[in-house]
C-alpha cells in the first residue's frame, strides 16, 4: 500500500515531459547493461561500458550511429538487444509524442473552458490505448510489408537461405521504419546501391515512419471517406506537403552535386544515379542507411545534408531533427512579418497564440547544442569542420549518417555524442510540451518600449 501510494505521489510530482526523459534513460540504461554481457558479443569478450553505452543510446533513440562493426561485433543476442531497442525505442516516441500532444490539448482547452465556464474532457486511459493499438498496428502493418519485398529479394535475387533472408528482411524492416539506419552490413546498403528491390522498400519504410502517426491518421480518414469531402488538419497539409518539397530539394541537390563525383555516382549510369539519388534524397528524413560513401562526399553535399538533417521529419513520428512542422512554421512567421502582418496565418487558419514562439525556442536552442557539441569535438580532435558538424548534426537529429569518424572520436567525444543523441530525440518533444504546458497570463503588462532590430 505504501508503495503504491508513494508512487501515486511521484506520478503527480512528475511532469508527463519529465517522465518522458526519466522512462527514455531507463531504457538506454537497461540496454547497454545488457550489450555490456560478454554473451552480446561474437567473440564472448566484454564490451567496454562506453561503447555499450553509445550503442545502446544510439538504438533507443533510433539514430544509427555505431562505434563498433554492428554485423561483426555483437552476436545474435546483441543483435537481438540492438533490435528490440529500436523497436521500444520508435514505438515509444510515437507513442509519448503523440500521447503528449494531447496532453498540452487538453491542457490548454481546460484553460479555455475555465475562462468560458464550459466542460472539457480529460485524456482517458481508454484514449491511450486507442492511440496505442493505433501505433502498433501502422508499426506492424509497415514492417511486414517492407520485411516481405526484402526476404523475397534476398531469398530469390542473392540464393540466401530462407532463414538468413528473413533475418535480414526483419532487421533492415525495423530499422528503417523505426528511421534508425542500424544494418548488420558494414557498408550499409552500399553493395546494393543500384537494386531498387532493397533500397526502395528502405525508403519507404523511412518516409512511412517518418511521417507520424496523426498524418497517418488523417490518411486512414481520408481513405475511408472516398468521394466525400475530407478537412485536413493544419499538421497533415504541412508535413505532407514540407516533406514533399525537402525530397525533391535533396533530391536534386544530390544529383547537382555528385553527378560527375568518381567516388560517389560519377560512375554509375543514368538509372543508377536516379535511384542513389533518390534514396540519399530521403535518409537524412531521418534514417542512417547510405548507399553512397558520405566521407567521399562534395563539401557542398555534406552542407545540404546538414541542413535537411536538423530539419528532421514530421511530429510524433520516429524521425529526428526540429520537425518539418517547426520549419514551416518559422518560414509562415517571416512571410507575416515581411508582409507587417500581426498574426501568422496558414492554409485559411490562424497559429495558436505562442506557437511561433514555441518554434523559435526549440529552433535556436537546437542549434546551440549543435554548434556546442561541434566546438568540443573540434578541441578534442584534429578532424575538419565539415567532418565533425555533420558528425554532430546527425547525433542530434538522430540521422546515423556519417562520414566515418564515429569509431575514431576519442571516448569523451563519443559520450559528446551520446548526449547529443539523447536530448536530440528527447529535448524538442519535451522542450515543446514543457513550454506549452507552463504558458500562462501575466497579470498585468509592463510600458511597451522597442529595441532597434537589424
């Protein structure tokens, strides 16, 4: 009885985004205890702490950034933790994000009804479930959709056994719906580069997972209202149409830039530099696979990739970075401010009262972790700028991109990036919920006076 009461006690103490960072560092604690088994290794040798650690933040926070050879080093039990690890760790952010963002809809329409004096509903352990149920079944539906093309392939097209071929099929499944980039191949997906068999079914599963669960929502409603006229919410039009534009950008941008590169598709005929376009295009959504040589990249590639990595994927998803719907809301809020416009309107809606705020925040405080993160490694290192900034970008994005410093970084800048890994999946959901949740009205206005800007 007493403990359960005092847990009832700790809940209410506990914020929902507190009890999120508290739940995310049990799960990296609980597994890079077990990666440190001798037993999670092939060869039965204990792995250092450090590197367990790093491994096991890496997959709870589904990035893929790996110190060690993940197909080499750990044995099917490793792997097996490796995987398990994703899985928690993709479900549980859809779930929490999604979960915490009607938490702060309830919240702020409980605030809303007590000026007005009307009823509002709280968030049921009924609704959880639901949300839940929902999120398993899109997780599954996709992963056995993506592990069967990718069986079949294997199976069929390389004359791998069954087993062998349904192992790699639910691994490289998982890992890119869940946008975590971990592949038991040391290379990645580079030795099958030009197969659409392997690197389509890929991106799909990242673009899927990287989508959210409320978009995928809005589709099901969308789908089942065939022939009647459908209202998308604010949030779908967004991160549908923001993530078609980013594809096409990197797209292009990948095709401009490594076109004529010998080291990357300079090499490949036109069909094989499409499709490696195509499917660079979508990882920094933001899943780690590669089917090009990132550390033979074009200065200018590795900048773009940056850029499309903090920007990251859609809310309540498993992808990384600030959010497509944080971008669009900072450029909706220059347009208004370039028009003199007072308030920020999108697709025939007015932004709630602290949105545009809420994005700047986690906006620039995203980009100090960066830019921090970036200046440690540079004193600990003798690695170029380029190198360590897409080094950082991608920990904190939770991309798994690199180009091929992460096993060389010494152990403090390797826990640079772990620590970057965690707050980088944790911090924006968090740091969103927080701010939405603590926002309340000043009791008076102080004299209104104006600093020069610019």
């Amino acid at each position: 009885m007493r403990a359960g009461r005092r847990l009832r006690d700790l809940s209410q103490r506990i914020s929902p985004p507190q009890l999120t960072v508290l739940t995310f560092a049990l799960l990296v604690l609980c597994g890079a205890g077990l990666l440190a088994l001798p037993a999670a290794t092939e060869s039965g040798e204990r792995t250092p702490f450090a590197a367990a650690l790093f491994t096991s933040t890496s997959a709870a926070s589904v990035t893929g950034l790996a110190v060690v050879d993940t197909g080499g080093h750990w044995s099917p039990l490793g792997e097996g933790v490796i995987l398990a690890l994703i899985q928690v760790g993709g479900f549980g952010i859809m779930a929490l994000a999604t979960v915490l963002t009607l938490v702060v809809g309830r919240h702020l329409g409980l605030r809303m009804a007590v000026r007005t004096g009307s009823e509002t509903k709280t968030l049921t352990l009924g609704e959880v479930r639901r949300i839940a149920v929902g999120i398993l079944t899109v997780t599954l539906v996709f992963e056995t959709a993506v592990m069967a093309v990718l069986t079949l392939r294997w199976w069929i097209g390389y004359d791998l056994p069954l087993g062998s071929a349904a192992y790699l099929g639910l691994f490289h499944a998982v890992s890119s719906f869940n946008n975590a980039g971990f592949s038991p191949f040391a290379d990645s997906l580079m030795g099958y580069a030009t197969d659409p068999w392997i690197t389509v079914p890929v991106a799909v599963g990242v673009v899927a997972g990287g989508l959210g669960f409320p978009v995928w929502v809005e589709l099901w409603r969308f789908a089942r209202r065939r022939g009647e006229r459908h209202t998308w919410t604010i949030h779908a039009r967004i991160t549908l149409s923001v993530t078609g534009c980013l594809l096409a950008v990197g797209f292009a941008a990948f095709l401009a830039l490594e076109w004529d590169n010998p080291a990357t598709m300079g090499g490949l005929d036109l069909r094989g530099k499409l499709l490696t376009g195509f499917f660079q295009a979508v990882m920094p959504r933001t899943a780690g696979f590669n089917s090009l040589d990132f550390g033979a990249m074009n200065t200018q590639t590795l900048l773009v990739t940056d850029l499309l990595m903090f920007v990251g994927g859609g809310s309540a998803g498993t992808a990384g970075g600030i959010k497509v719907t944080t971008f669009a809301v900072l450029l909706f809020v220059v347009l208004a401010n370039v028009r003199g416009e007072p308030t920020v309107h999108v697709g025939h809606r007015r932004l709630g009262e602290g949105v545009a705020s809420q994005a700047v925040t986690v906006v620039l405080l995203s980009l100090s972790l960066v830019l921090a993160g970036t200046l440690a490694l540079m004193t600990m290192t003798t690695f170029t700028l380029d190198e360590i900034l897409f080094e950082t970008t991608s920990a904190f994005a939770t991309v798994g991109l690199s180009t091929g410093i992460t096993a060389d970084l010494p152990v403090p800048g390797q826990m640079v990036l772990v620590f970057l890994m965690f707050v980088g999946r944790i911090g924006p959901i968090a740091l969103a919920s927080a701010l939405a949740l603590r926002r309340r009205a000043r009791a008076y206005e102080l004299p209104e006076e104006r600093p020069i800007v610019g």
